[in-house]
C-alpha cells in the first residue's frame, strides 16, 4: 500500500515554468524512447534526448 501523497504545490510550480503547462504522462513520452529502440537511431550514441515540454529552455 502506497504511503498517501503530499500536496506541497511542488507539481503546480513545475506546470508553471514549463511552456507547454503540463507535465507530460508517460503515453507521451513513450514515443521518444520507442525511437530510440529503433534503427533509425542507429547513429546516436551517448546523447540527451530531453523530452519536457520546454522547460530546460527557460532563460535560454
């Protein structure tokens, strides 16, 4: 049984500093980890693919 979860507004700040406003469920992210199963990422070794709606873009 899971402990009940803390409402600290930690998850509200984090949908606010990403430009998309949302916090992406897995279904979402599933896509860019499936391509990196395929070969037609072959060719990337050792990169970041960072899939979070834009937030490591703030104050770019």
């Amino acid at each position: 049984m899971r402990p009940p979860r803390r409402r600290n507004g930690r998850g509200e700040q984090l949908r606010k500093a990403t430009p998309m406003g949302r916090i992406p469920g897995p279904e979402e992210l599933a896509g860019a980890a499936l391509f990196l199963a395929t070969e037609d990422a072959h060719h990337i070794t050792g990169g970041f693919l960072i899939a979070d709606g834009g937030y490591n873009m703030i104050g770019a």
